[in-house]
C-alpha cells in the first residue's frame, strides 16, 4: 500500500473511531455497573443529534455569533442525557432490576422504539443538517487531501478528553471510586454501605450524555435522520463486545481498532466495509470469548 | 315453511344486487397507495401523500371519475415487505379497493405484482424503478406509468457524454442495496458499449443509510477521477454532497446524481454550479415547458403552500398514476357507450393508453412499461431560491432510450447503436 493512502486511512479511521467511542464508553459504563445491556443508548443518541442539529440551526438562524454552535452542541448534548437518563432510570428501570436479564434487554429495547417515535413526531421524517460548525475550523491539508478540521482534530481531542476524564474520575473522586466498586463487586459494595440505587442513577445519566454528546458531536458531519441511532448502536455493541463489557480503556482501543479496519477496507477491499466491523469482533470472540480486555469472573460460591 | 322461504328469496335478491351493481356506479372509487411513510424513503413517500390529497381535491372538485368521488387508503411501506403484502390482501379483499398503486420499494414491486395477477385487481407501480418486472414476467393487471431504470441511467450517460465528452476515469458511490449495484450495470454497461476506453477507478457501495463517507471521499480526493457517479437519494445523497462540497471534491472532479433533483432544497445554498443532476423523468417544478401553464403553476403554488417545499418526482410519479386511472375509467367508459365499466375494461383500457400527469405525456406500451421523456440539466445558483436550479436542461424522447418490449435490458445495453449519441434533443435553458 502507497505510504500516503496509509496516512490518510490511518486519519479516517480515527475520525471514525473517536465518534464511535463516546458512544460505545457510554453502553460499557452502565454495563459494567448496572449490567444492563441499554439499547435505548442509540435512542439518546439520536435524539442528541437531533437537540444539537435544532439548536445550531436556531443560533445560526438568530445572527448570533456563529461560533455560539459550539456551546450549543454540548448544552443540547447535556441537556437531553441529564433528562432522558433521569426520567428513563427513575421511571424504567429502576423497577426492573431485580428481574430477569432477557426482560430487562427487552424494556430498553423498547424504549428505543419508544424514542425513535418521539423522533418521528418531533422532527417528522425528512433528514436535518446543521454544518455551521464544521465549516467554522474549515480544512486541513495532509499530503495534498484536504481533511475537515473538525473531524480529523476537534472529535479525536474531545474524545481523549472525556477517556482521560473518565479515568480520573473514577479513580481520584468518591463518585469514581464509589461507582468503580459496585463494578466490581456489587454485593460487598451494598454490604458496606454504598447506596447502590444512587450510583446506578448517577452512572446511568453519565451513560446517557456520553450517548447524547456522541450524538451532538456527529450532528454537524451528517444528516440527521431516521435509523441513526440503530446504525450507532449495532456498532457500539460490535465495540464493546471486543473489548469486554465494562472495560472502559477497553473500549477506546476496540473502536480504533475497528475505525482503523473499516477505513483500511475501503482502500483496501471497499467490498468487506460494512463487514470488517463484525468480522474484527467475531474473530476477537472466538479467541477470547470475555473481549479483549476482560478479567475473568471470579466465581462465587 | 315460511322461514323456509326467506333465505332463498333473499339470497336471489343479494344475487342480483350484485349483478346490477356491476353496471352502476359505484358511491365513490377507492384506491389503496403503499408508499414509505417511515424510514429513510419517507423522503419521497411523504411528499407524495401530501400531493395525492392535492390532486384527489381537485379531481373531486372537478366532478371525480366519471361523476364518481376518488379516495384513497396509504399503507405504509416502512413496516416492511410482510405487512405490504398483508395490507394489500385486506384492502383488496376485505375493504374492497377498486385499484392498487404500488409501490415505491422496487422489492416490494416484485413481491405485489404476482399478488395482483392472483387477486385480478389492476396494480400501477407507480414509482418503483427496477427495470427487471416487466423484462422478466408478463402480466395483465400490473402497469408502470413511468419510465424504468434503464432510460433513466441512459439518460444521465447520453448527457454526461454529450457535455463532458473527454473525461477518462469514473469512479462511482452507490448504495449497497438492489438499486445501487443495479443502477450501476446499467450505467457501466452503456458506458462500455459507447465510451469503451474510460477507467472505473473505484466501485464503492458503502451501507445503506451510511452518515459517513470521509473514508470514501479520502480515498476520492487522492484517486481524482475525472468523474463521479452516485445514484443514491435521501439522507444518503445529502450526506455524500455535503461531506463533497465540505472537502472540496466537487472540485477535483465532475458530479453525476441522477436522483439529486429530489435533494436539491435541503442541500440548499451548499451545492455547487456545474453539478450534472436528474430526477428519474421529466420531473422539475421548474419544467421548462409547462412552468408557465396554468394548472402546472397552480399546483406547484398549492403544494408549495401546504408543505413548504417545491414537488419533487415522487409528486410527479404519484401525479402520473391518478392521470393513468383516470385516463383509463374514461376511456373504458367511451368504450362502453357511457354506461360505468366493469374492473376488466378498465384493465383493458390501459393498454396503449396515453396520459398527462405534470409532465409530459407518457404512453402505456404492450408490455405495460410507460414510455416517458428523460431531463437531465446541471445545477446553477438562482438568487430567487435559496437552493440550486437546473440549467441547460435536455429532454430526452424516451422512445428512443428505453429497452424495446421483450428484450432484456443488459443486452440491449451491450449492443446500443452509435445512433444513439445523435438521438434528437431539445436544449433548455433557466429562465430567471
């Protein structure tokens, strides 16, 4: 391969990825807590595409300064995660957790379907683009193509940003630390005093606005309609299933892993593009069945 | 005894009913339409509902068929081809629709067309592109009343070869589904019978409803093919043009987008001039030939009025198919010396039947493909829209390009006579 198509793949992929990962850090956090496998995740997301694209395109309707889009994105992100995450927690999930893990799969699966009709009804069917942000940073040159500052600079910074973020948070903060211990090992963590009720809503909501953040953030680059947020969810499971549930690290190498493979297909073999994805967590799977990243659970007797 | 009598008797009397309802006209005639009412293809199954209730207005307010008041039933094709097929068996069989329209899903076409022959209820499809319906089966009860894909790629080939005719590489971004690989052969087959040296430098058929192609376009920009072809439509095209434009692909290379009419106002101020643009027949709200006919810009005033937008071709599609029935009951009913005809005269009555919709005429041939007129233009900024228009329109007779009954299309593609460059056109500029 020509040196120069591998930079520019290279670049792609990690465009890909960092999208991908906002998304797919949000899913493998509530497993790892709640173990709840969250469908209605592609929900939030979706719908914090949509929030954002409304919002950009009212600041840029309104002669405001343009670069306002930019604080827009994360208030319509923040804002529709902290509501949706609260009001589907408190008024969903929370009376499932005891039940049995195929019913729980089954009530935020539909409270996706819930939520793509809430798309439907509040933004109708035709698709919404709000680009001002993305024209805002305009292009980069490397070796003659130019790329989109957005993507190639701004998304692979915030999502470094929110993984370093992460990482502090829950190994230098009480919250953190709280939330790392019902990962876990959720009985001791009750059993010593931890309100687990608490920590399920705080990470649930954290979960949400990663979705919603991933959402807003991929709003300016793409149309927004219809079945997105299927598409993202799909492919967040694809990444957190090769990285292990709850590996949060995990997670970051796993979407670059297959942002990196579906960018070198298309110049490599256009034709595996949409498989390579799927093929890259099958043969993961097949060699170690927990994901790439996951501690082998300790039996308990 | 007595009771003994009454079924019978009225038995006889629901009998003959029935058989003086035949002759009668019926209270009002009902039509059951699939179309995509959710999903990424509600793009064009709405815009189309919201012109059907136009259309079927003012058909009623004009007296209806014949006298008689037209309605119409939707099924939404977003549920899926299960639910289409049950839909239609309930509206046919339990409702009791007088004709079917379906369907936008060129599957869904294939799917419905055994099912009319099965029910004998006359179906129009009145959107669906796939050329292979008619090439591989024969019916009775099924018609299309436009164009195929065949005529349709062709068209967009002949223009790109009479406009751009020293280009030497192609590379082409399609949907990865039926239509994209598809409208592809079609497309590459002509071009290798007319054009024979130029190089596919890259064949991508990325996911259907992808939201991101800046793999693609990379790849694109460092390939720099002299041409790009994209068939794909919707949230999909969007997304493919704008991602262009932001990257400045639209300006290394030529853009072919033979369904780009239909996303011309959502792109918006974004899209570059010079953009070779079709929408699947003559299919324009600025059609240069009726723009200033009065029931032309009477509707497009009364669409634009209720929706907010201009028509785009599935408007015109749907247009086409209420002009076909209504053509064909009039027709039917002349032939019947005025009294009401029954559901197999109709059927008759659209063979070789010729109708107008908001285009020009299309004609019904023996194998029930419509034959319809093909425009291609390039897109170019009009201060009055906020959105590009078409400028050096050509219109294409679509006699001339469409696959002659009975012959398969791929062949007929591989063996196109030369004439065909020299097919005559009429050449149309935008009138500010």
């Amino acid at each position: 391969m020509d040196p120069i198509l591998l930079v520019l793949a290279t670049l792609d992929g990690i465009a890909y990825a960092a999208l991908v990962f906002l998304v797919a850090v949000g899913l493998t956090l509530i497993f790892g807590v709640m173990r709840i496998l969250n469908v209605a995740h592609g929900g939030f997301y979706a719908i914090g595409a949509y929030a954002a694209a409304s919002l950009v395109l009212s600041v840029s309707g309104a002669d405001l300064n343009p670069w306002l889009t930019f604080p827009a994105l994360l208030v319509a992100a923040g804002a529709v995660g902290a509501v949706l995450g609260l009001v589907i927690e408190r008024g969903l999930l929370r009376h499932i957790y005891a039940k049995e893990e195929v019913l729980q799969l089954l009530v935020t699966f539909a409270a996706f379907m819930i939520l793509e009709d809430v798309q439907r009804l509040v933004w109708g069917v035709q698709p919404y683009a709000a680009t001002d942000p993305v024209r805002l940073l305009g292009t980069v040159e490397v070796m003659g193509i130019p790329y989109n500052a957005y993507q190639i600079i701004l998304l692979p910074a915030i999502a470094l940003l929110v993984l370093v973020g992460l990482r502090w948070f829950l190994r230098h903060t009480l919250s953190g630390k709280v939330i790392t211990a019902v990962t876990e090992d959720r009985e001791t963590a009750i059993t010593v005093g931890i309100d687990a009720r608490r920590v399920f809503t705080i990470t649930f909501v954290i979960g949400a606005v990663l979705a919603s953040l991933g959402g807003a953030l991929a709003s300016p680059t793409t149309a927004i309609q219809l079945g997105l947020g299927a598409e993202m969810i799909v492919l967040s499971f694809a990444v957190v299933a090769t990285a292990g549930l709850g590996q949060v690290e995990g997670a970051a190498l796993a979407a670059l892993l297959i942002g990196l493979g579906r960018s070198f297909a298309v110049y490599l073999v256009p034709e595996l593009d949409v498989l390579i994805p799927y093929m890259i967590m099958v043969l993961v799977l097949l060699v170690r069945p927990q994901g790439l990243f996951a501690v082998a659970e300790k039996r308990r007797i | 005894m007595h009771r003994c009598l009454k079924l019978p008797v009225a038995l006889a009397l629901i009998l003959s009913a029935g058989t003086a309802a035949a002759a009668d006209k019926p209270e009002t005639l009902t039509i059951g339409i699939t179309g995509f009412l959710s999903g990424p293809a509600s793009v064009f199954g709405e815009p189309a509902r919201a012109a059907s209730e136009i259309l079927l207005d003012d058909l009623n307010r004009a007296g209806g068929i014949g006298g008689v008041p037209v309605t119409a039933i939707w099924v939404d094709e977003g549920a899926g081809g299960e639910h289409v097929l049950s839909e239609y068996r309930r509206l046919v069989q339990d409702v009791g629709v007088d004709a079917m329209f379906a369907s936008i899903s060129s599957g869904n076409c294939k799917k419905v067309a055994p099912l009319a022959e099965d029910l004998r209820i006359l179906n129009i499809m009145w959107d669906c592109g796939t050329q292979k319906i008619f090439e591989e089966n024969s019916y009775r009860y099924v018609f299309r009343t436009q164009a195929n894909a065949t005529p349709e790629m062709l068209s967009t080939l002949l223009y790109l070869l009479k406009t751009r005719p020293d280009f030497e590489t192609i590379a082409v971004v399609n949907q990865d589904y039926a239509w994209g690989r598809d409208s592809w052969h079609i497309f590459s087959t002509a071009l290798r019978r007319l054009k024979p040296g130029v190089r596919v430098v890259a064949e991508l058929f990325p996911k259907f409803g992808a939201p991101d192609f800046s793999t693609e376009i990379s790849r694109l920009l460092a390939l720099r093919p002299d041409v790009i072809l994209s068939t794909s439509w919707g949230g999909d095209l969007d997304n493919f043009v704008r991602q262009s434009v932001q990257r400045g692909l639209t300006e290394r290379s030529t853009f072919v987008l033979p369904l780009m009419e239909s996303s011309l106002q959502r792109i918006g101020p974004d899209m570059p001039e010079g953009v070779i643009v079709g929408g699947r027949g003559d299919h324009y709200f600025l059609h240069p030939e009726f723009r200033d006919d009065d029931a032309f810009a009477a509707f497009v005033e009364r669409y634009h009025a209720a929706t907010g937008e201009y028509p785009i071709y599935p408007v015109f599609h749907i247009a086409q198919a209420l002009a076909a029935l209504q053509g064909a009951y009039e027709r039917a009913i002349a032939g019947n010396d005025g009294a009401w005809p029954d559901r197999e005269q109709v059927v008759d009555a659209m063979e070789g039947l010729e109708f107008r919709g908001l285009g020009r005429t299309v004609r019904i041939r023996d194998d029930h493909q419509g034959v319809e007129d093909q425009m291609i233009g390039v897109t170019r900024r009009d201060p009055a829209y906020g959105f590009a228009v078409m400028d050096h329109m050509m219109i294409f007779p679509g006699a001339e390009i469409t696959t002659p009954a009975g012959m398969d299309s791929t062949a007929w593609l591989e063996n196109l006579p030369e004439s065909i460059l020299e097919i005559p056109v009429e050449t149309y500029r935008h009138a500010e």
